[in-house]
C-alpha cells in the first residue's frame, strides 16, 4: 500500500467495508429487537456505527439496506422508511469525520455527542415527518407518539405540524439515546480494531 | 419475533424457474394492483400469486407468512384511517361523539389493505422458491452491481446468524450475573451496551474474514465474472411468463368488468 491516504470512497467501499455492511444490517436488527418495550426505537444504531467506524456513505448505504432488507422480510412498511434510516448513518458518519465522535471519555465529549443527537433527531423528523404524513394521515406505528399526536391533533394543530411536533418529541429522545449507545459501544471497540479499518 | 429463514427447499417447477421469471410475475401482479382503485383487482392479483404458490408446494409457508406479517398490520391501518383519515366525512359508527369511523376512510384503508397482499403475495412467491444465491446471481445479470448484490443478499443469510450470536451472548452475559428479565426501561437500556458491544466486535472480526473470503474469489477484480450454477431461460420459463402476462390480462379484465360502475371502491 502506497503512503499517501485512500480516497473516502476508497475506504468506504473497500472488500472489508462492503463485508461489514450485511453485519451492520444485522446489528440494527437485533438491536431494534431488544429496545421492544423501551420508548426508543434504537433501529439506527448499526447505521450509526458503521458511520462512525467506516464512514458516512457506508452508514448510509447500511441504512438504506437495512430497510430493504425489513421489507422483504417483516415489515412490509419499512421501504419509504429507508430515507430516513440513510440519512441517519450519514449524518452520524460526518460528524464522526468532523471529529465530534472520540474515544476519550470527558464532559466536552459527552456533550458534542448529545448535540449530535439533537442534529440527528432534526435530519430524522425532517426526513419522516413528509412519508408520516403522505403514507400515514401523519401517524407514527408507535403508540405513544400517536397519542401525543392525538393530542396535538385535539388542540386544534394542523396535522402537518401535529405529526412533525410528535415526531420530533420521540425523536429527540430516540437519536440522543441510541447515539450515546453507540458512542459508548465505540469507545469499548479495541483501538486495534479501528486502525484496522481506516488503513 | 426472529427473521424467518424464507428460501423453502422443495422441487417443483416453479422452484425450477430462473429466478428472472419469478420475479417478473411479481411486477406483472403487481402493477394492475397498484395502478387499480378496486379492490376486485388487487385480490384477483393475490390469488394468482396464491396460485402460482399453491403449484410451488408452498403455499402453506406462503399463507403463514401472510398472515403473521401482513394481516397483523391490517389492524393499524383499519383503525387509523378508518378514523383519522382526511378525506372521511360519512359517520359509519360511532365510538364517542367525536370519534368514528368514516365511510371513505374505510374504503381507503380497504384498498391499501387489497394492495399489500397483491404486493407482498408476489414478493414471498419469488423469496420462498429462491436460494437467495440464486437471486443475487440472477440481479447481477440484470445489471445489479456486485458491490449492491453482495450486501443485500448476504444479508439474509447472515441476519439469522447474527441473532443466534446475540442469544449467545446474552446466555454469556446472564452466566455473568446481568440481569434480562424483568428489568426497568433504563436497565433495558443500559443491556445494550454488554450485549451489543460482544456483537460489534465479533461482527468486525466476521468482516474481516469474510472480506479475506470475497478477495480470495476475486471480488474487486474487474475480470468479467462466471457463475457456478449457470442460470438460464428455459422453454417453461418462456411458457410461465406468455402464461402469466395472459391471466393478468385476463383477470385484470375480468375484476374490472364485474366490478359495479361507478366504483364504490373509488376514492
């Protein structure tokens, strides 16, 4: 391998990245499975991960597939969801290469990855509120936001900014809580491990 | 709650079929289910499917699928659109005074209803009759690049594998004395981290053999690549798809024709 640094695509698309994608699918599976009966939806963590330890257009294509992938399994309204999963993985990705995303554990540390997970619940309620509200009538599949919809709805809302209001309200405790996750799952990653994918 | 393992081995011809076929018979059904507002077409779409299924030996696994993925979803969709949606105005039944069911709510709900067992019909007809390496080999030749094609299809058979690790690793991790049952939202949460972290970096360990594996096949190499099972049109392929195109024809006609004008099921 010659001195100078691959490209980003380089990196990104390399045999090993391509080979982490189907794992990265199944991470964002199982890890929605265990956040059953939790207010969070923790769908986007693999996204967020290979954004983190690969990169942006990596995460994003992990986002993508990974609801493909649900469509054709089990959930047959996870395809117009893709968009936003996508653009979760990306945005985590590039904030991880503007260096908001460390291994250190201090207070500034903690709160860039907080701040991230304001920006990622905006790109998230920015990118599902138009399908919530165009497939849906503006309604979200999970309970409780439905209610607080509801609610919005009864207080005499539009349901455009009824939907959105709701959207943003789960997502902001969703993204903040499943990047913490998955900043915390990183700073366990052996630094070995990730010299071994930037090379 | 686990990803079903989907391909079902069997012989049949419609197993035989090149996996191109298969899925032309999905768009074919497809198509008249999403372009039609009755619900006559869309059911009649299903049950080619169904048809199409039941000469495969599959059919139980088909229905079963059916019904554990897409019925359950019906629920939703009848409720809230039955009750929220815009275009409703005629009151059907009422639950309070202020919430009931609108005609054309309903009718919305029942056409989308129609639609997805159309659609999803037709998408398990071409998983459970494919090995999903014969699917990959078959998009590939569809123009499918092999860097899409890899991670896509791989996916369904390392997903299974990923949630065996992770009950591996949960029993691990319980043998360590971390609690699972019965635990409050923030310990649910708080899980993730010795549960997934194992994951991850097995995963990375997974990645790296397996991109050994690709290379030592010649995945990045820009030669024109072979197959090992050569997948080919047959003369019943040909025969399943002049078939095909000839009872969507037939039933769209037919559904359209007895379906009462005007419409009732029109939005």
């Amino acid at each position: 391998m010659s001195e100078t640094k691959p490209s980003r695509m380089k990196i990104e698309f390399s045999t090993f990245g391509i080979a982490m994608i189907p794992l990265m699918i199944g991470i964002n599976i199982v890890s929605s499975y265990l956040a059953a009966s939790t207010p969070v939806w923790a769908d986007t963590l693999g996204s967020m991960l290979a954004g983190i330890i690969i990169g942006p257009i990596n995460g994003l294509v992990v986002g993508l597939l990974t609801n493909v992938f649900k469509w054709v399994t089990f959930d047959p309204f996870a395809l117009p969801y893709a968009i936003v999963n996508a653009a979760v993985g990306l945005i985590a990705g590039a904030c991880a290469l503007m260096g908001a995303v460390k291994r250190e554990t201090s207070a500034s540390q903690v709160g860039k990855i907080l701040a991230v997970g304001v920006v990622l619940a905006v790109v998230a309620t920015l990118t599902s509120t138009p399908l919530n509200v165009t497939l849906y009538g503006g309604s979200t599949g999970k309970p409780w936001v439905d209610a607080i919809f509801a609610g919005f709805m009864a207080g005499g809302w539009q349901v455009f900014p009824a939907s959105m209001a709701a959207e943003f309200i789960s997502d902001i405790a969703d993204k903040i809580i499943t990047f913490f996750i998955a900043w915390l799952i990183y700073t366990k990653v052996p630094a070995q491990f990730v010299k071994t994918v930037k090379r | 709650m686990s990803v079903r393992l989907l391909y079902v081995p069997k012989t049949s011809v419609v197993h035989r079929l090149d996996p191109r076929t298969k899925a032309f018979v999905w768009v074919a059904s497809a198509i008249p289910a999403i372009a039609s507002q009755s619900i006559l077409v869309s059911l009649a779409m299903f049950l080619l499917t169904l048809a199409v299924a039941t000469v495969g030996k599959v059919s139980r696994q088909y229905l079963r699928n059916i019904l554990t993925v897409v019925v359950p979803v019906f629920v939703p969709i009848f409720l809230i659109q039955g009750l929220f949606n815009p275009a409703g105005k005629t009151p059907v039944l009422y639950l309070l005074p202020w919430l009931y069911f609108r005609r054309e709510g309903i009718v919305f709900a029942a056409v989308l209803m129609a639609r997805l067992l159309a659609i999803f019909g037709g998408a398990y007809l071409l998983t459970l009759t494919t090995k999903p390496g014969d699917l990959m080999a078959s998009m590939q030749k569809l123009g499918l690049p092999l860097r899409v094609a890899y991670p896509l299809f791989s996916a369904l058979q390392i997903v299974p594998t990923i949630e065996a690790r992770l009950q591996l690793v949960k029993e691990a991790q319980m043998s360590r004395g971390l609690r699972l049952q019965k635990v409050g939202i923030v310990q649910k949460l708080r899980n993730f981290i010795p549960l997934l972290t194992p994951l991850l970096l097995g995963a990375i360990e997974e990645a790296y053999r397996r991109s050994i594996a690709l290379e030592a096949r010649g995945f990045s190499s820009k030669i024109k690549k072979t197959f090992l099972h050569e997948l080919k049109f047959s003369v019943s392929d040909l025969t399943f798809i002049v078939s095909t195109i000839l009872s969507v024809l037939a039933l769209t006609t037919f559904a359209t024709l007895i379906t009462p004008s005007p419409n009732p099921w029109s939005l």
